[in-house]
C-alpha cells in the first residue's frame, strides 16, 4: 500500500481505539504493527523494538524518580512542606492560597508528576481552607494550577520521555524548566495577591508567624532541601547523569524516612507497589509510540511532511501556532507523556528543518501540555481536584480560567525571549 495512505488509516485506527476505549499504549502498539502489515505486509523489525526501546539508560531514572517521590509522599513529607510554607507565606496578602502555589512547586521537585501534586497537596489543603471560609473558586483554581507545575519543575517525568524520544540533554531539559516554572509560580502568587488586595473577602486574614514560627518552619521542609541539593545539585553541577541522580535520590528519601520514624516496612512495601505500577504504565506507553514511530520512520512521511511544508514558504510562526494549538487541544484528553509520544515523531522532522532549538522546544511544549491539563472539558487536574474536593466540575473551572490565561501569556513570554528557557543550560554547560 501506498505509504501516505498506510499513515492516514493507521493514525485513524488509532484515534478509533482511542475513542472507544482501548488504553493508549495498546493504541499505539495495534496502530503501529497495521501500519507495518498495510505497508510492506509484514511486521519488519517491530518485534526488535519494545527491547531496544526500554533498554535505556536513561530511561531508568524514570522507575527511580517515581519511587523517590512515593517514598517522600508516603512518610508526610506534603504535610511538612505545606505546614512550611504557610507559615512563612501568612503575612501575605491571600494567606494560604499562596501555600497552595508554593507548596505544589515544591512538592513537584519530589513527585515530577502534576496529577500526584495536585492530590497529595490538594488533600491537605483544600479540607483547611473550606474550614478557614476561602473562596471554594480560588481554592479550587489555585490548586488546580499549582499542580500542574508538577511536569515542568524538575525532575519531571514529562521531560525524560521527551529527551528519550527527542535524544535531546535530559539534564539540559531540567535546567531549562527552572526559570519558567519560577515565572509561573511567581505570576500566580502576584495574581492571587492582587486579587486578594482587591477583594478581601475572598481569602480571610490570616495569623501571622512570630519570627520563631517562621525559622521553625523553615528548618521543617529540611527533607525537601535535602533531596534538591542531592538530585538537582548533582545533575546541575555535572556530578550525575539524571539517572544516577535518581537512584542516589531514591536512597535518601528512604534515608529520610528513616530519622522521620515514618520508614515502615507497609510504607516500603506501599512505595514499591506504587512505583512499579505507575512505571509499568509510563513505559509500557513508551514501547507502543516507538513501535508507531518506527512505522512512521519506515515510511518516510513525517521528513516529507516536514520538506513540504517548508517548500509553502511560511515562516515559522504559523507552523508553531499550529503545533501550539494542537498540544493544548490534545492536553484536554491525554496526558502530557503521551502527547509527546503521539506528536514527536511527526514534529521532530520539522523542528530539524526550521532550526529550532529542542531544549526550547521541550521546554515550550511541556508549559502547552501543562495548559492542556486544566482546560475543560477534559483537563486532568481539573477531575482530580473535583474529586480531592467533592465540588461541581464547573466550580473547579471558573477558578482556574484567571491562570490558564497566565500560563498563556508565559507561553509567548518564552516564545519571544527563548533566552529564558536557554540562559541556564548553557551557563551550567549542560
């Protein structure tokens, strides 16, 4: 069959198992092996490549990372950085919706996953502040949006697939992510502290720490600067590769655990369970969108796409616009892990032809996706907030509007300065 054709029924093969429910890693392997069958008729080296695929170095700090953070999330490290963090943000104008922002930001250097820091520090935050009379839609969206820094604060998980598939510095990726997720965190924080100024009702006052209070709770989230210095210290300053930061990490948060007297064998044991679980699903997506992409790559269609739409002499804008809007469009329905693997194969060959940075790229689509999490009517954060919650969908949405407009405007802040992406990574000669 013709080879633009095989492309065209194999990606409708896929998004009619996507619909009707099939799981997407199992999407990508059936799309995949069609494609090959329609092709050339037979199945070529398809069985060679889940092997190839997940025996990655790299890959490895993928299991490492997620069990650093079930061990961290399971011996109460949320509570002492959300605990932290509401002391030393009191006196602020919006009170504890600042430790929302803050605390997700934090919490996500330990869980890299946006889902898992909206409910870890959702569930410890939301019952609070219903009690203290918040605003439900502020609390709500402030959650919602601090959770979704989850993928873009370093180590993220998001980042590792996209360096995997991209073959792009995972190291370069993480310092990249820095300075944009400190802008966001910070845009947030202002907007709620105006908003706040403007109408006190919505956040009631609230105490103010002593001095003590606030050295106290600045020595409580030791864990937490622990683990920095470990992991992002040593990838930063060129001592590790990430996946040997992970493995150290995931020995100190156990180590952690053990002077908090939280190490329980049931913890380990809960730990362990978890990680696999949630490692299994990552990579089991990662072999099926190599098998797809291989596909793709036997055909050649995605570098004639990408050669063709560089002979209609469009500059670049109209092409990232594009992209931009289908990553926003598909973080309503998937998860940002495997928007990577669905879309890079198909626009990695352009990137390449227009000479854009992947460093840059990575990071710009990793804020896209994070935008993609919280727009309705499918946004990931939005459901797992509703749930930690118990409210109306559509609560969850009018508080997280004000901030989806945010992460927009930071999306063309980044576009129009990659500088802001690129300045760190290059000083640190990653």
């Amino acid at each position: 069959m013709d080879a633009n054709a095989s492309v065209v029924l194999a990606f409708v093969l896929f998004g009619v198992l996507l619909a009707i429910g099939v799981p997407i890693a199992v999407s990508l392997m059936l799309a995949g092996l069609a494609g090959f069958l329609m092709y050339q008729g037979n199945p070529g080296y398809l069985p060679l490549i889940p092997y190839g695929t997940l025996n990655s170095f790299i890959l490895t700090a993928i299991p490492l990372f997620i069990f650093m953070g079930e061990i961290m999330g399971r011996c109460g490290t949320s509570d002492m950085i959300y605990t932290g963090t509401s002391k030393l943000l009191s006196w602020v104008p919006g009170g504890l919706l600042h430790s929302n922002i803050a605390a997700c930001a934090l919490f996500a250097a330990i869980s890299g996953s946006s889902p898992a820091t909206a409910a870890t520090i959702g569930s410890v935050a939301i019952p609070r502040m219903k009690e203290r009379g918040y605003d439900l839609q502020m609390l709500l969206g402030s959650v919602a949006a601090g959770g979704s820094l989850g993928i873009l604060i370093p180590p993220s998980i998001t980042m590792i697939i996209y360096g995997s598939l991209s073959q792009a510095s995972v190291g370069a990726l993480f310092a990249g992510g820095v300075v944009p997720g400190i802008i966001l965190t910070v845009w947030f924080m202002i907007y709620i502290g105006i908003r706040s100024a403007l109408q006190p009702r919505l956040a009631p006052p609230a105490v103010v720490s002593s001095r003590r209070e606030l050295v106290e709770a600045a020595v409580g989230m030791w864990p937490l600067a622990v683990i920095g210095i470990v992991v992002l210290g040593g990838i930063f300053g060129g001592f590790m590769t990430p996946t040997e930061a992970a493995a150290l990490g995931s020995a100190v948060a156990i180590l952690i655990g053990v002077v908090l007297r939280r190490m329980t064998w049931q913890v380990f044991r809960e730990s362990v369970i978890g990680a696999v679980k949630t490692s299994a699903m990552v990579l089991f997506i990662l072999a099926g969108a190599f098998i797809f992409a291989g596909f793709l790559a036997t055909t050649r269609v995605p570098a004639a796409m990408a050669t063709y739409v560089a002979g209609l002499g469009w500059s670049v804008t109209p092409i990232l616009i594009a992209i931009f809007a289908l990553y926003i469009f598909l973080g309503c329905f998937i998860d940002p892990g495997s928007i990577m693997v669905v879309t890079l194969p198909a626009i990695l060959p352009m990137l390449h032809l227009f000479g854009l940075d992947l460093i840059w790229f990575g990071v710009v689509a990793v804020v896209l996706s994070q935008v993609g999490m919280i727009t309705p009517p499918m946004g990931l954060n939005l459901f797992v907030v509703q749930g930690v919650a118990g409210s109306e969908l559509d609560t969850v949405v009018k508080g997280i509007v004000p901030f989806f407009f945010i992460m927009l405007l930071c999306v063309a802040l980044l576009v129009a300065f990659p500088v802001l992406v690129l300045w760190l990574p290059t000083s640190l000669g990653l």
